[in-house]
C-alpha cells in the first residue's frame, strides 16, 4: 500500500514539474529575446539635450517641443531598438514645426502597447495629431491611426506599411531606403490597397533600415550608400513637407 502511495506522489511531482519547468523555459527565453536590443548611440544622446528644442523626458517617453503649436507626431520605435535612437530625428521635425512624442513601449515592442498613444490624445491638445513609427512599430502605428480616423490626421510610415485601411482623409507618407535589406517589400507593396486618400511614398536612394535610428548596423541590413545624417535629413523634409500638405488630396 506504503509503494501505491509514493508512486502516486511521484506522478503527482512529476506532473507539477513538467509545466512548471516548461513555464520557466518560456520565461528565461523571453527575457533572453527581448532583453537583447539594439541601443541608442552618441548622436541620439546629444539629440536629447534642449537647446533649439526642448527636450522633456515624460512618464511615457519623451516629448520634443520646437516652436509649432498646431501639429504634433507620435512616434512608435522599431522593435527591439531602444526608443532614445530616435531622437535625432524627432528634434529635426520638431525644430521644424511640428512637436514630437517619443514613445517608450514595454520590452521595446509596440505591438504590446499599440495605444500608446492614447496617453498623448488624452494629455495635450494640438490641432492636428499625426502618428507614426519606424518599422514593426510603423505597422503598429498604421494600425491604430486605421482605428481612430477623427483623431489621427495621418501615419508616417519608416520602412513600414499598412494592414488595414487608412481613412479617405487621412494622409500618408511612406519612406524607405532603396539598400533596405530589413524591409518586407512584398508586404510593402500589399500595404499600398490600404493606403490614405494622400497618400505619397518616398524612396532614399542610398539609404538603408536602421539610418532612420541611430543605433547602429541591423542584422539583415543592407549597407547604406548614405550617411546616418543625410538619411534621417532627407526623412526629415520629407515628412515635414507631406504633413505641411496634410490638408490637400493627391
């Protein structure tokens, strides 16, 4: 009676311990993936110091205050890049008009919070909301502008697409380096049946998929005929001069 017991005790142990064991193979490999990103280098960091700008950090990222007062971008980071990488370029647009929200997303995934910017909409009021981001998190970003049409004037997409529909009002800008080697270009292309009643994409011929971040080379990448600087300006005006035309249908 005394060994019907103990195998039964050792079946019992041997069934807690299988998922719990599996529970933590799952845990340590997730913290492993996401605990391994990109990070924001020297350029990002002086970016991040007020002076044309103001730079203010915020509970939810960073906020980039130029001298416009009536449009702002919200900005999804690309997945796994530490959002700080694109700062230089936030500064530009905002130094040229048009204020930006750097947005900090959980494990650096905007996939896990895609209505972040739910936080800004809430906070500020400007008169014009345009959201956007770089990559995965351009998707994601595309995504929740598909969603909230009355409160999202437009998407910025960097190396990014649609997968739903974008409003009839909406503007977009889709920009992209041609030695991109990250970039999904089948998904791109099915992303333009989705596109937004201004819709204008915009090839950087020369540039590559990390150069709009500064966090250095990405695996997969292709190599830039560019440099980081002249990527991220050539971005820069590109974006400032679609949601300049925000208002007009192409």
């Amino acid at each position: 009676m005394t060994n019907v017991k103990n195998v039964k005790k050792k079946k019992l142990r041997l069934a807690i311990g299988i998922p719990l064991g599996a529970v933590l193979l799952l845990t340590l490999a997730f913290f492993l993936y996401f605990g391994a990103y990109y990070r924001a280098g020297s350029e990002a960091e002086k970016a991040l110091v007020s002076g044309e700008v103001r730079v203010e950090k915020v509970d939810f990222g960073y906020f980039f205050d130029g001298p416009g007062k009536e449009r702002a971008l919200i900005f999804y980071p690309g997945a796994k890049v530490e959002e700080e990488a694109y700062a230089p370029l936030l500064s530009k647009l905002a130094a040229g008009g048009v204020d930006a929200f750097l947005m900090k997303m959980p494990f650096r995934f905007a996939l896990f919070k895609p209505d972040a910017a739910e936080t800004v909409l809430k906070r500020y009021a400007y008169g014009e909301y345009f959201l956007g981001g770089h990559s995965l998190g351009g998707v994601t970003a595309a995504w929740f502008a598909s969603e909230h049409p009355e409160e999202i004037k437009g998407v910025v997409l960097l190396a990014a697409y649609p997968t739903r529909p974008l409003g009839r009002d909406q503007t977009e800008i889709v920009i992209y380096g041609s030695e991109d080697g990250v970039l999904n270009r089948e998904r791109l292309i099915e992303g333009r049946q989705y596109a937004a009643g201004n819709f204008t994409e915009r090839v950087i011929e020369g540039g590559n998929h990390a150069y709009f971040g500064d966090y250095g080379e990405q695996k997969g990448d292709g190599e830039a005929r560019v440099s980081p600087e002249e990527e991220r300006e050539t971005a820069a005006e590109a974006i400032l001069a679609a949601l300049g035309n925000a208002g007009e249908k192409r």
